[in-house]
C-alpha cells in the first residue's frame, strides 16, 4: 500500500477508457471538470462532453434526457452539490423513473479540506441510499474505482458513486469488484469492522496494528452502500462479540446505520460501534487535520476500536 | 466622504492582503477576490451604514457575498475596517479559524450570511430586502454576485421576485470578469446579453465599462435607485486584476501564490 492516487484522478481515467468502449457514454461536468477530472474524459471525447456551467439542476435532469435518448451519462460535480443542491432532480428527474444515469461525485467528506464547511459533503450516502432504487457504491481506491465505473455502466438504472479528493493509498491486490457483495480482506477472530471509501486503508493499518498486539480482526470493504451486503454482515457477526463501522461520512444515515439495520432486523446480540463525523458540519483545515478532529485519523480510529474491544 | 485618493491606497492595502491570505493558506481563490476589489471596497466605504464596532447595529445595511469564494476580499475590507484584529488573516482556512474558507456567519462579526454555494446568496439578500420593506425600515441590501454564477437558475428565480416586490432597496453587483473556472463564460455556457436579460426581469441597469475604476464605481453607487425597481450594477471587471501574470488568467480562479509569486505580485502592488 505504498502508492499514493486519488480516486477522483481514477474516477477521470475509467470514463475516458469506458468511453472508448462504449460510444453510449457520455459525460456532464458543472464548470468543475478540472477538479472532478471528467476533463480526462472531455479532452478525449470533445463531443460526447457536455458542460452545464454552474447548473447542477439543470445538468442532473439533462442526463435523464439524454438517458431516454439511448446514452449512459455520467454526470459530476462536488457531492455537495451533486446529491445536495439537485436531490429533487436526482430523486424525481433520475430515480423515479429509473432512468439509467450514473452520478459520479467527488469531493465528498471532510478531506475536501479547505474550502470548507458548506463543501464538504458528510450527508450524501444517507440521501442517496434513501432514494428507492438508487444504487450506492464507495471506491475505497483508485483500483477500485476503474472497476466500479465499469459496474455501474454495465447495470441498468440511477447509480452514485461517492468520490474521494485527495490522493490515497492504492491496494496492491486486484481484488473482484460486485456490486453489492463485500470484499472481506482479513479475516480475525475479535471484531468485525465494515468501513467504506479512503476509510478501509485506515481499517486496515488498524487491523496491522492490533495484529502485532496478538488482537485479530477481520476487516471487510463495504463498497456497496446500497444494496448492502446483508450476508457477508450476518457472517461476520455471527462469529465474534463487536461490529463496528468506519466512514467518513455523518454516523447518521450511512454506512454505519446500513449495517445497523441489518444488525437489528436479524435480532444479531452483538456491541456495535459506529465511527464516523458526530453529527456535526465540517470546517476548513487540512484534511489531516481534519481528519484528526473528526476522530478519523487513523491514531484515533484505533484507538476508539481498542475502546470497543476494552483492550 | 472618504477621500478618493485615500480609497485608492486602502484598495492596494486589500489586494496585498488578498495575495497574503492565499499564500499563507497556500490555498483560495484570489483571482475572483482581485477583481471585486473596488466594487466590495467602494461599497463599504462608501455607502453603507455599518459599524465595526457594533457590527450587529439594528438596522444596518446588509451585504451578502453571493460569490462566497471571494472570501478574502471581503475578509480584507472587513478586517481593514476594524470588524476584527488583521492578526487573524494569518488563520485563513486554518482549522478552528473564524476566517472560513467560505464565509460563514457563525463565526465573524459583520458577515450576515453564510455562502459559498453559488446562487444562494442572491436569494437571501432578496429576503433581506423584503423583510427590511415588510418593516418599513430604511435599510438597503447589497449583494455581489459572480458571472459563471448567473448560470445558476436560482439567481434567476431570485430576480423575479426580487422586481415582483418591488424591492428598491436591492443592489445586486455582478463582477463580470467574462471568466469562471473551466474557461470564459462563453466557453463554458454563454450568458448572452445580460444587460437586455437584468432589464427584461425589470431591474434597472447601471452599465460599467470599468469596474476596477473607483470614480466609475463610486458615481454608479451614487445614483438614485428608479422608484419600484431593483437596481443591477453590471461590472465589466479584470480577473486577477492588479497581479500582471494573475489577470485574465482563468488559471489563477482557485490557485494560491507561492512563495515566489507572492513576493512578485507584493513588489507590483508597491510600485
Ligand atoms: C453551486 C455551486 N456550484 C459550483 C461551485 C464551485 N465553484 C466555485 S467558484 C466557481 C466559478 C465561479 O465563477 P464566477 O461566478 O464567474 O466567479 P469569479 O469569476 O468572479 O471568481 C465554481 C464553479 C460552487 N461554489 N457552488
Ligand atoms: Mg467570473
């Protein structure tokens, strides 16, 4: 895990080789196409990209027409103003009438860093997975994310991919990608962690750590939202005494509430822990700041896994 | 009123500072916050009725910056103006700073709306200006919006309503730079003829050939507002204006000077 990419660079990469693919695809960026790096996409396939200027409405219900014309739109912009500003577009123009458009966002979570507070997305997956029908996948790397491009395209009706900034670590493994089956990376005996996005490298230093300390987890990558895997989570929980989530998301409505309700539902007599922003909006700072004082770095992480186990 | 001369040396002061906070951030958005300089500045100084040190006073003016990203020129003129210590620009879109990377309310003394979603702010200023004419209070609404901003739809619902009441106490100033962020407004979406469209939703129109020049913009401020309508001040401006290599640079929207850079652009503002 040594190379460092960011997600939203691969996110840019898997449309321009999807596009050459698929004459079908094409894609919708709102004046942020340097940032999202749909630009990758448009440089290659100038006239299958389409800007919408600072439009996210517009953009979103353009896609659904453009879905009923026979295309595979992708559209982008920061996840603030993709899931947020145009959620009645995305709800009622894309997912009411299932139509086969794929919003890619990036920028979401508090690693956004500086800009701040009003753009750092910490609510998308709670409103994305709400919406009926609506697929949600969150690449935890760059390797990843070529493969969740191709899945989302390769179905049929409305998906969200939720797309990280900065640059994070890429895992060695080629690892299968299905979208709503968890990708179990280590196997342990004490706790289970569920984590999704940038998150799951976290878990996983985590786990090492606690290895070398003779404390085995198992840590699976959530990278379907919805639907979730119910069971790889039934499986894993049945086998040991905690369940605990990672995201870097709100604790409210995400990941840690998907594998909460699965817990539930099932009557799973297990501790459960969610780990993710305490229901509070982010601020401006560097994202490893940041990260730190939302209680997601990977020190803190750990340390709050040690408090479930009591160790 | 404020010496002109005395104005134009404030201005630089503002642009110094705008080319500081974003190199100490070593992040922001200083072409969109060059180009406003005059128009924020002009209009503080000049024309409204606040006062730093009671920066809640009832009945004060309002200001919404509706292009939120040009938070350092406005954190500049509210800093220069005594609102809070200048110590604070150093803090910058640090973590636990009242100096956001967009503004928010919350946090500093004489910023009345949190913005950096484009389109929103105009909206609010809109409310403002009802709720200050619902109470029949003199209190006059300004807000500062960007070029790439108006393909927002919103500022348009906004300025329906906006003519819908009649609201004369409204100002919107729009910063057209001609530039956003994936290229020059044509590039990207044409806006097409923004004076026909701002006077079709029955604004009155003031046109500026120059608005980095103070004297133009302090005269447009200075004319009356027509009696029911709300008044649009459409600013032909420079991006990055004042920095030789930052101007009409679409490049400089959202990139911090370096340490190079920021001394350069310090040396031409000294000159
Ligand atoms: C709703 C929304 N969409 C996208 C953005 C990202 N964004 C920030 S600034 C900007 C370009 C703004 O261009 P313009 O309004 O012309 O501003 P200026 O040239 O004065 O800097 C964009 C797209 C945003 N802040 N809000
Ligand atoms: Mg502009």
């Amino acid at each position: 895990m040594s190379e460092l990419k960011a997600i939203r660079v691969a996110y840019g990469e898997a449309l321009a080789s999807l596009g050459e693919e698929n004459e079908k695809v094409v894609v919708l960026d709102a004046d942020l196409a340097h940032a999202t790096m749909t630009a990758t996409f448009g440089s290659k396939f100038p006239e299958r990209f389409f800007n919408a200027g600072i439009a996210e409405a517009n953009m979103v219900d353009m896609s659904a027409g453009l879905s009923t014309m026979g295309y595979i739109p992708f559209c982008s912009t920061f996840a603030v103003f993709g899931a947020g500003r145009a959620y009645e577009q995305v709800r009622n123009g894309v997912a009411y009438p299932n139509f086969n458009v794929k919003l890619g966002m990036t920028h979401s979570g508090i690693t956004l860093g500086e800009d701040g507070g009003s753009h750092q997305a910490i609510e998308d997956m709670a409103l994305m997975r709400v919406i009926p029908g609506m697929t949600v996948v969150v690449p935890c790397d760059a390797n990843e994310t070529h493969r969740a491009v191709k899945a989302v395209a390769d179905m049929k009706g409305p998906a969200y991919l939720r797309l990280a900034r900065l640059p994070s670590p890429v895992f060695e493994e080629d690892m299968p990608f299905e979208i709503g089956k968890a990708n179990v990376l280590k196997e342990g005996k004490e706790a289970v962690v569920f984590a999704c996005g940038i998150m799951v490298a976290t878990a996983l230093e985590c786990a090492k750590r606690l290895e070398s300390e003779g404390i085995s987890i198992t840590v699976v990558n959530m990278h379907t939202i919805k639907p979730i895997d119910q069971n790889c989570i039934l499986k894993y929980a049945s086998g040991c005494n905690h369940v605990i989530t990672v995201e870097e998301h709100s604790t409210i409505g995400g990941l840690g509430d998907a594998v909460g309700e699965v817990l539930l539902n099932n009557k799973c007599n297990v501790s459960f822990k969610k780990i993710g922003v305490e229901d509070r909006f982010g601020q401006s700072g560097k994202p490893e700041d940041l990260l730190e004082e939302y209680g997601l770095s990977e020190k803190q992480v750990y340390n709050q896994i040690k408090g479930v186990l009591n160790r | 009123m404020m010496d002109i001369d005395e104005l134009k040396k404030i201005c630089r002061e503002i642009r110094k500072d705008i080319i500081n906070m974003t190199a100490d951030a070593a992040s922001g958005h200083p072409g969109g916050s060059l180009s406003a300089v005059e128009l924020m500045a002009g209009l503080f100084y000049t024309q409204m009725k606040v006062d730093p040190e009671n920066p809640d006073m009832e009945d004060r003016d309002r200001f919404v910056l509706s292009k939120g990203h040009a938070a350092p020129c406005y954190y500049a003129v509210l800093g220069e103006m005594g609102f809070f210590d200048k110590a604070e620009f150093k803090n910058f879109r640090q973590l636990h700073s009242i100096l956001q990377g967009h503004p928010d309310a919350k946090k500093v003394p004489g910023i009345d709306a949190s913005t950096g979603s484009l389109g929103q702010g105009i909206s609010i200023a809109v409310g403002m200006a009802l709720g200050a004419k619902a109470q029949k209070k003199d209190i006059k609404v300004y807000a500062l919006l960007g070029d790439g901003e108006l393909q927002e739809g919103q500022v348009w619902e906004a300025c329906m309503a906006a003519a819908n009441y009649h609201l004369d106490n409204l100002t919107i100033i729009i910063d057209n730079n001609g530039l956003q962020i994936d290229g020059t407004n044509d590039q990207v979406m044409s806006l097409g003829d923004l004076s026909s469209k701002f006077k079709a939703f029955g604004f009155q129109v003031l046109e500026l050939p120059d608005g980095n020049n103070l004297e133009e913009v302090l005269a447009a401020y200075s004319i009356s507002t027509m009696e029911g309508k709300p008044k649009c001040i459409l600013a032909h401006t420079v991006k990055g204006k004042g920095i030789s290599f930052m101007e009409n640079q679409v490049g400089w929207h959202g990139k911090a000077p370096n340490e190079e850079e920021r001394q350069q652009a310090l040396k031409e503002l000294e000159a």
